[in-house]
C-alpha cells in the first residue's frame, strides 16, 4: 500500500510540476514580449535576488521545519519561522537594493519575501506530515495567480511597464498565504506562538547546515548571471536568463520525485530499501531529462525567437545546448541530494556545492571575459557536473554515513 501511494503522489507531482513549468515558461514569454531582453534581464534580476534572500529564510522555514515537526510541534517552529523571514527578508532587500543598476526593486523585494517565507514554512510542515497534494496546491497556486494578474495589471495600466509582474507577485502570494493559513489550520489546528530557545537552536544547526549548501548552489547556478550583469548589460542577461530558465525547467522531473521520495524517508528513515528506491527513481528523472532534451534541440533557433518575439532571443537554444550535459548530471543527483537532506547528512551537501561554486568562482572569472554568454554556459556545465560527481560518490560509498 505504501509503494502505490508513493507512486500517486510522484505521479500527482510531476503532473503539478509539469503545469508549473507551463505557467512558468507563459510568464517568461510575457515578459520578454511585452518588455524584450531589458525587461526580461530586470526580472531575472530580481528572481535571483529573491532566491537569495530566500535561502538565509530557509534556515528555519524548508528541510528544518519538516524534519523537527514530529520532534517539537509546529507551534515552535512557526515562532521561529515568522520572526526570523520578517528579519532577514528587510535586511536583505535593503543590502542588495545597492546592487541594481538604477531599478527600485527593495519594497517590492521586501514584501515579496516576507509572504514567500511565510508560504515556504507552511509547505515544508505539509511535507513534514505526508501532505504532498496541500505542498502541490499552493505551488501551483502561485505561477497561475501570478500570470492572471500580470494581464490584469498590464491591461488596465500599461505605462507600469515590468513593474506590473511585482505588482502581480504581490498580489499572488498574499492570497496563496491566505489559502495556506486556512490548510494550516484544518491539518494542526490552532498554533500558539511559543519562541523555545532549544528549539531556535537546534532548527539553527540543521538549517544553517542544509541552507549553506543551498547558498552555494545558488551562487553555483546563478553567479554567471551576476557577473554578466556586471561586465555587459541587462539585455545580454535577459538573453541567458532565458536558456537557463528553458533548460532547468527540465529538471522539473527530477524535482517532482526528489521531493516525494525526500517526504518518504523522512518518514522511513534511512534504510536499505529506501536507498534502494532512490536510486531508481534517480534513473527516471534522468532518462525524462534527456528526452526533452532531444526535444529542445530538434527546435529550430527560430523558433526561441518567434516565441519571445526578439531575434536576441534566438541564441537561447545554443545556451541550453552547451549547459545539456551539466544539466543532465544535476537531473540526476537531484534525487541523491534529497535523500542526503532527508537522512540529516548535510556535511555532504555543503562539500558538493562548495566544490561546484568554487569551480564557477573560478571559470566565469575567465571565460566570460573572453567568451560572454558561451563562456557563462560553460562554467555552469563544468560546475554541475562536478558537485554532481561527488554527491554521485557519495551516494553509492558512503549513503548510510551520517
């Protein structure tokens, strides 16, 4: 009985994923249509700055939460939780608004943050209690108010420019917050605010641990676009912004069963049957990621073009061709890396992406100068297929370590 819940709910989430990625994939054509590689270079921008600020949040609102639910309620956690977003989330917002080139973003990031925070830590607890359908809701929730709005707030007033996708992300989260609140309440019941010093900490140490890694993973994946930022200008950014997005959509396999088998180790621990069943469902996220693979490059170049109506955007296809091979690697040890996280083996999580940032440090420093945006898409490639080595090592030597 256990197994075939397990496949609904993978199943049920690549489903979810998959609609995701569709939402996703019409807000980056909306963008670039209506506001071209600027516009899209802005957001992107600004996507990677919310990213950021939300990893220092996940130290007590995503694997934290789910993993001390069962241990200390969540009535602790959510204290911690809420505190703590409010915080880092205006320090942040404030320390990186001296970054962008002449673009406003702070109160739209700041407020962005909060609710995206807020709405992280109830998905981690549902994930922490087996509810995987109330984690795929409010997922999917957020893309699709967030494209509805964006024609809204675009049609009535069209002089707002890109700010109407801040102003329609604003106004997306504050109701999937509320809808969380609501599915909050029917699964715990009413909580209290209780702020327990031993559990700040030990939330602290298990977070921070899982969130470092997360911090250079992030910088893994998007430091290229920052030193683009630098060094050329935003349309360039918008242009890569739009092969990166293309091509790590099609990690959304690997996500969606990384993120019910993460679910169900927690629940049964790290045992040889789980490994086992990581293992496997490792290779179907690999083997999906390589058919859409084949599929983006039986496209033809005009095609990125024609869909975000810009002939810069044409070389998008070849970003994503030069990043296939790094790209297929982090489809693959997705899998692994949510076993680890799941079984509180993190020293193993931080080596991978520490290695995969200093390796991107490194070669964007060199390349991009020389190359642009090939360069950018080489230094990812080399950066993820190390960090995916070495958890792939790991995995197979080491996975009952802790």
């Amino acid at each position: 009985m256990g197994k075939i819940r397990i496949d609904k709910n993978i199943i049920q989430t690549i489903f979810v994923k998959g609609g995701i990625l569709l939402l996703n994939f019409a807000v980056t054509i909306f963008v670039a249509r209506l506001w071209g590689a600027e516009g899209k270079g802005v957001v992107a921008i600004f996507a990677a700055d919310l990213s950021l600020i939300a990893i220092f949040c996940n130290i007590f609102t995503s694997s934290s939460a789910s993993y001390y639910l069962k241990r200390v309620g969540a009535s602790a956690l959510m204290t911690q939780a809420y505190l703590w977003v409010a915080i880092i989330s205006g320090v942040l917002a404030i320390a990186l608004s001296f970054y962008n080139k002449g673009v406003s973003l702070t109160l739209p990031l700041f407020i962005v943050s909060i609710f995206l925070g807020y709405i992280t830590f109830h998905s981690s607890l549902f994930l922490g209690a087996q509810k995987v359908p109330y984690y795929n809701l409010l997922t999917f929730l957020q893309p699709l108010l967030l494209l509805v709005f964006m024609f809204v707030i675009n049609y009535c007033d069209t002089s707002l420019g890109y700010y109407s996708y801040f102003y329609a992300q604003i106004i997306s989260l504050v109701i999937v917050f509320i809808i969380s609140k609501i599915l909050m309440r029917k699964t715990f019941g009413r909580l209290k605010f209780i702020l327990d010093k031993a559990v700040v900490k030990q939330s602290f140490l298990f977070g921070w641990q899982t969130e470092l890694s997360s911090v250079f993973q992030l910088l893994n994946y998007r430091l290229s676009l920052y030193v683009l930022g630098i060094m050329m200008d935003m349309s360039v950014v918008g242009v890569f912004s739009i092969g990166m997005s293309v091509g790590e959509a099609i990690w959304v396999f690997s996500r969606s069963i990384s993120l019910v088998q993460y679910s169900n180790v927690l629940k049964s621990g790290n045992t040889a049957e789980a490994k086992k069943e990581t293992s496997r469902v490792a290779l179907y996220a690999l083997y999906a990621s390589i058919a859409c693979l084949a599929i983006i490059a039986l496209l033809p170049k005009d095609f990125f073009s024609f869909i975000f109506k810009g002939e810069e955007f044409e070389y998008a296809k070849r970003c994503v061709l030069l990043m296939s091979p790094g790209i297929l690697a982090i489809a693959l040890t997705n899998v692994y890396g949510n076993y680890f996280s799941a079984i509180g083996c993190l020293k193993i999580l931080i080596l991978k992406s520490g290695a995969g940032l200093v390796a991107t440090i490194i070669l964007v420093l060199i390349l991009i100068p020389r190359y642009g945006i090939d360069g950018a898409c080489i230094s990812n490639t080399i950066s993820y297929i190390i960090s995916s080595l070495i958890l792939t090592i790991a995995f197979f030597s080491k996975g009952k370590d802790k």
